[in-house]
C-alpha cells in the first residue's frame, strides 16, 4: 500500500478533518476534505464536528481555527510560516504606533485593521483596540466600515493590499517609513508585503499582451499597484477563481499569484504571470508523509507535539473578537 492509500485509509478509521489551502501542492490539496483561501477554511474548519483538523497550511491559519473554537484539537502536519505574517508581531506592532503617535497622531484617532495573514497576538492587540481582521476577498468592505468611526486606518501587514484597496475607494495612503506624509493619509499601512506576489511586474503584463493578441491579465490585490493598476481583474484567491471559471475556453489569460493554484486552474489558455516560478516556499513545506506521521500519530495515540496549535486564553479572546467583527460586517 503506498502513502496516498494508506493516508486514506487512515482518514476513514479516525475522526478527523483534513483541511488544505488552494496554494498546497497538488498531492496534498487532493488529500484534503476542506479546500479553500484563508476566511473559507477558517469557517468551514469551525463547522467540521470532528475532533481532530488537520490543518495543511501555514501556521496562522491553523491559529485562527482554534480561536475560533478553542474545543477544537487543531494540528498542522508542518507549522510552515507565512513570510508575511513573519514580518509583523507585537513589538514591531507597538513600533510602528509610535512612530504614527510621534507624527501627532494618537492612539484615540486610530483604527487598526488586520489582515488575515497575521499571527493571533498581532490580531489580539488589533482587537483590544477596537480594530478587525480581513482578508483580500472582504477587505474593501471591512475598511469602509472601519472609516465609519472617523480615524486613521492602520493596515498591517500587507502594504500593497492597503494601497490598492485606498486606490479602489479614492482614499490617500502612506507607508510607515517611506517618508511619505502619514498625516494626509486616510489609511496608513505597515511596511509588510508577500514575497511570492512581488515577483510579478508591469514589464511581465507588457509582455503577455505583446505576445498574444486580447489577452486578459489576472492579479492578485497582494501584487504592487502599479500590477493591479494595469491588470484587467484583481481579486482574491477565490474571486480569481471563479471570474477564471467564468471565461470562455479559448480565452488566454495570465494569472499573477502562487504557481500551483494558477496550475490547477484549466488546462488551456491559462499562463503563469511571471518568468520565474511563483511557487510560496512555506506553503510547499508541506509533504504527504507529514501528512501521514500526523494522522497515524492520532491513531497510535502519541501526537506529535509540535505539531498541536495552542493559543493562550488571553491572545484568542482579543483574537476572537476581531475576527467576529469581521464577520459581523
């Protein structure tokens, strides 16, 4: 019996939910009972009643199923770690706030919104301030609620999703450290961004469209501005898969954002935005045999420990509530 088989087999005999991201390489993502972005499988993984989820992802991913439902036994066969994510954590949260109160702007007059890639105590300190968590597909919605209150977004980690989200809604943006003026800005955002999604350029999408004649040019809002600015469609993760879905066959199209979701997209008229292989390095961490020592680390009763997600009490009550006001909106 080979690994697959012996995955599946594991799968029927425990009680368990095997959850994958859409960037998961394919040998795992076929293995998965829940597939989606990062919001989809939060919610769906807080449905599954199984005891165990097995959580094929990067870690503040698995993080935010158990503060979601903290009852829930959370494990991730390889706590692989967002870059982006790894970017931002309390310190240089704080940081960054100081540098905003230093150029007079106080803590009262701030908004802080979060986007999913983050870890559970930066999206806790977000919620004790009154502020949310997004993700790519809602974060249009989540900052024109959070401009309702009359303060300064404070968008961390990602900056180009904050800039081009302030482009979408005629709104100015300024970058913490750019020397840009943080006291004109309606959002000011933290100087994070996504290794994979800086790869894709407007000399890329200048060449698609010299080579083939009406070809369309997907992006994800992670990409630079200046890449959203000259694509035809920019959405997230499942909002470029369904506008793909949509197009008819013989339609060509360059799609910027991780390599192996572009993969798995259809077979025809579908080509990668970049001359080299934007393929995430922490998502692809992940193996079938990590997949395979943790299920039979659940049947043998002796799980492997380093690979159970915890999040202490206090991190996920503050988490939680950001992620419900989310959710709320």
């Amino acid at each position: 019996m080979n690994l697959k088989e012996e995955i599946l087999k594991l799968k029927q005999e425990l009680d368990v939910t095997v959850v994958g991201h859409f960037y998961q390489r394919d040998e795992v993502f076929e293995l998965a009972d829940i597939t989606g972005d990062s919001l989809e499988l939060a919610k769906k993984a807080k449905l599954s009643d199984s005891k165990y989820i097995v959580f094929c992802g990067v870690g503040f991913m698995g993080e935010s199923v158990k503060v979601m439902d903290p009852d829930k036994i959370v494990l991730m066969p390889k706590v692989a770690c967002c870059a982006m994510a790894r970017m931002i954590d309390e310190g240089y949260f704080e940081e960054n706030l100081k540098i905003i109160n230093e150029a007079g702007i106080s803590n009262d007059d701030i908004l802080p919104i979060t986007y999913i890639n983050s870890s559970a105590a930066v999206k806790a300190r977000v919620g004790e301030m009154g502020g949310m968590v997004c993700t790519s597909s809602n974060a249009y919605k989540i900052i024109q609620k959070g401009l309702e209150s009359g303060k300064k977004i404070f968008f961390v980690p990602d900056r180009c999703l904050g800039q081009n989200f302030a482009k979408s809604l005629n709104l100015k943006s300024s970058v913490v450290g750019d020397g840009t003026s943080l006291n004109d800005a309606d959002i000011i955002c933290y100087n994070g961004f996504c290794s994979v999604h800086q790869l894709f350029t407007v000399e890329d999408i200048e060449f698609y469209r010299e080579k083939y004649e009406n070809i369309l040019i997907a992006v994800h809002p992670e990409c630079d501005p200046a890449v959203c600015d000259a694509a035809d469609f920019v959405g997230s993760t499942s909002q470029l898969i369904e506008y793909i879905k949509n197009l008819p066959e013989e339609q060509k199209i360059a799609v910027g954002t991780e390599y192996n979701m572009v993969n798995r997209l259809r077979e025809k008229n579908t080509y990668i935005l970049s001359s080299t292989k934007p393929e995430c390095p922490t998502m692809n961490e992940t193996t079938l045999q990590d997949v395979y020592n943790t299920l039979k680390s659940i049947k043998d009763g002796n799980i492997i420990e380093e690979c159970v997600i915890n999040v202490s009490p206090d991190v996920s009550k503050w988490a939680r509530v950001a992620l419900e006001r989310m959710f709320k909106v």
